[in-house]
C-alpha cells in the first residue's frame, strides 16, 4: 500500500507531469494552421473535418521534430524533468581534441531520422491526455464536495456523471477523483521516462561515435600520463642530483654550488609548464604556457643534464625540425626518460645520446655505463650508492607502450659488460 502511494507523493512525479502539459501546450500554435485547410474545406462533413485537422496537425508536429534544435531542446528538458541520463546528440557536439582529429559526426540512418518525430508526436498525445483526464478529476474533486451540507451534488460530461448525496460521500468521492488525478500524472511520467532512452537516447550510430569519442578521451589522458611521468620524474631525478652537488661543493666551491641550484630553479620552471599544460587540458580549459616539449627543446634538456654534472655525448645527425608533431614531442619523451633513467641508475660515466633523422624513420639511442655489480643498468643511482632514487617502475613499460602506439620498435637491455643501451626506431613522415 506505500509502496504504491509513495509515487503520488514524489516531486519527479509531477515534473514529469509538467513536461508533458508543455508539449501539449507548444502544440497549440500548430493547431491554428492545422484547422486553415478544414476553413477551406468548409463544405465536408464534420467528421471528415475532425480527420484532416488532426492529420495535419500531426504533420505539422512531426515537421517540428526533424529539426536538430528541436531534438536538444527535447534531450535537455527530459533530463531536467524527466530525470533521464540522455547525452546530447553527438553530431551537434564538438570534439575535445584538436580540430580536424575528433570523430565523425554520426549519420543518422532514416528509421533514426523519425524517431524524433515519433517521440514529439507520443509527448503532445501524452500530454493532451494527461492534461484532459486529470484536469477532469481535479474539477470533479473540487466541485462534488461543494454542498457536503446536505445537497446532492453531480458532475456530468460526455454523458458519463457521477452523483453522491451529500455529506462525506462526497468528499470520499472527491479524495477518489484527486488520487485519480495523481495516479495519471504517475502513469504518464513513467510512460514518458520509458519512451525517452528509445527514442531520445543515441542511436547505433550515436552510440559508435560515443564510443569512439571515449576512445579518443581515453589515449589523450593516457597521453597526459606519460607526459606528467617524464616530466616530472626527469626533474626531481635532476634536482636531486643537483641538490647532492649543491651541497658537497657549498663551502668549497659557492660557484659551481649557485650554478647548481639555478640548475634547480630552471628544471622546476620546467616542469611547472608542464605541470600546467596538462591540468589544463584535464580542465578542458587552455593552458596559459607553452605547448609540450619537442624535439627542438632537446638542446635545453641536455644542458640542464651537464648542469647536474652528467657528462653528455650528443651525436646528432639530419634536420630535427623537419620532425613534427605528435612525433617530435614522444621522441623527446622517450629521451627524457631514457636520460632519466641513466641519471637515477647509471653509474658516473657518459651518456651517450643519439639522434638520427632519416627519410624512412627516426631513430633514438641512450647508452650509459651501468651501476657497479648490477650489470644492468636499473640498480643504482650515480654514485650515491643503491636505492637512492626508487621508481615506480613504470619507466621502460611507459615507454614500450608509447612507441608500440607509434607502431616503433624498441630495444633496452645490457650493451656489453658494463652499458645499458635504449634504442628506439619510429616510423617518420617528414614535413615539406
């Protein structure tokens, strides 16, 4: 018996009830065009009349459906009265991503095109019912108890009437007729609210172009991952070192010590642009510094590595700049890390950084000598004895899977007794 009545007494309820009497009442407008063709027609019999006024009125409304503007319209009031998750429709929605790269807006087949008008049609149906019945009920519940004192009391319409004899029959009759009223207001809202996800909700193809939307949402965060990863493992691994060095050589050499901790500053400087270009795209909002690092910011990188005191050996070979895009930045982030590495596990000794640019794919190299005793190149920092920088271990996966995603191939392992070698081949497209 709650269970039954604890509908009547909802909100939502009688907001679904609402959204009905508006399509209902946005309807009328329709009607005063819909009834010129029965004033032309003034000499066909009445019943013909009724007909062509509602055949036309009908297609009017199902007119007004296949306009887009009219389907968000719809989506945006059944989620705000109807409370039913409806996502906008994907071809009026821009792209997250930069322009020209985003999905295709999703085609609508023809049975899709009249679903609109079909829900618009049942809504305005729904809504003149609603309207009708419960408007009916609730007259009928203010007026049978009007003469409680003694008279009878009747309503009549469409030569169905209800009569009670004075007294609490009638007000019994009217709470009947109100709770009528409510259970309509019920039974047209849940109506609506099943109706809406099958004829408001994404098609097949909406639902592809969601998907693939998705999709893309999910490599661009994965892609912010890898970015924040580098970034900042590279310059806490740097300042680190940094700060080691700042510290041995404060006393006797405040120089080399005030270089360091600039060296400090300008790595931190770094990553805060970073730091800010990613939380900014995670905002979808626009980043206030620079883009993302390419390979043209590799010189800059090298030199923050001699200022940690890592000795490097660049062989640099073709035109970087000709390397753009989404390439040029993950080729800088798949050396960065491989710095990195070489900085927090390699022991004291070059780094050899090679970079060659060819016609048919980029490669990239890091070669660095390897902690003493570990053989590999992942034990110990640069001369401060291991475990003195833990990893999450994330490293050479992060890199794995960045250059399988660039269909690359990738080779990390030992390089004779003492090195460990990263080695890396992309496929290029150079610019004109």
């Amino acid at each position: 018996m709650i269970r039954g009545i604890r509908p009547l007494l909802r909100g939502s309820t009688y907001a679904g009830a609402l959204f009905a009497y508006c399509g209902a009442l946005a309807s009328i407008p329709l009607l005063f065009f819909a009834l010129l063709p029965v004033l032309a027609w003034g000499s066909a019999p009445e019943g013909v009349q009724i007909v062509l006024a509602l055949l036309v009125w009908a297609t009017l409304i199902g007119a007004v459906g296949l306009a887009r503007t009219t389907r968000r319209v719809l989506i945006a009031s059944a989620r705000r009265l109807l409370g039913v998750p409806l996502p906008d429709p994907v071809a009026a929605r821009r792209s997250a991503s930069s322009p020209g790269t985003g999905p295709a807006p999703a085609v609508p087949s023809g049975a899709d095109r009249w679903r609109t008008p079909v829900w618009l049609l049942l809504h305005v149906a729904l809504g003149w019912t609603a309207a009708l019945v419960s408007g009916v009920l609730i007259l009928a519940g203010l007026t049978l108890p009007g003469n409680w004192l003694g008279a009878e009391a009747g309503l009549s319409l469409f030569g169905w009437s209800v009569r009670a004899a004075g007294g609490w029959g009638s007000w019994v009759m009217a709470l009947g007729c109100v709770l009528l009223a409510a259970a309509v207001c019920v039974a047209v809202t849940n109506t609506l609210r099943w109706l809406a996800p099958r004829l408001l909700g994404p098609s097949s193809a909406e639902r592809l172009a969601l998907a693939a939307e998705r999709e893309l949402r999910l490599a661009e965060r994965n892609r912010l991952a890898h970015e924040l990863h580098d970034s900042i493992g590279h310059t806490l691994t740097a300042a680190t070192i940094q700060a080691a060095v700042a510290g041995e050589v404060l006393s006797a050499d405040p120089v080399a010590a005030r270089a360091a901790l600039r060296s400090i500053e300008e790595s931190a400087r770094a990553a805060l642009e970073d730091l800010d270009y990613v939380l900014g795209v995670l905002r979808e909002e626009k980043a206030e510094t620079a883009p993302p690092r390419t390979l043209a910011d590799l010189p800059e990188l090298l030199d923050r590595l001699r200022h940690a005191g890592a000795v490097v050996e660049p062989e640099l070979s073709g035109e970087l700049a000709q390397v753009q895009g989404t390439l040029s930045r993950a080729a800088y982030r798949i050396l960065q890390e491989g710095l990195t590495n070489a900085l927090r596990h390699g022991a004291n000794g070059p780094i050899e950084v090679r970079v060659t640019v060819a016609p048919d794919g980029l490669e990239l190299g890091v070669v660095n000598r390897t902690g003493a005793g570990t053989g590999t190149g992942m034990g110990t920092g640069r001369g401060t004895g291991p475990g003195a920088f833990p990893t999450s271990g994330h490293g050479l996966p992060g890199l794995a899977e960045r250059v399988r995603l660039l269909h690359g191939e990738i080779e990390a392992g030992p390089d004779g007794p003492q090195h460990w070698r990263l080695a890396v081949r992309l496929p290029v497209r150079l610019s004109a």
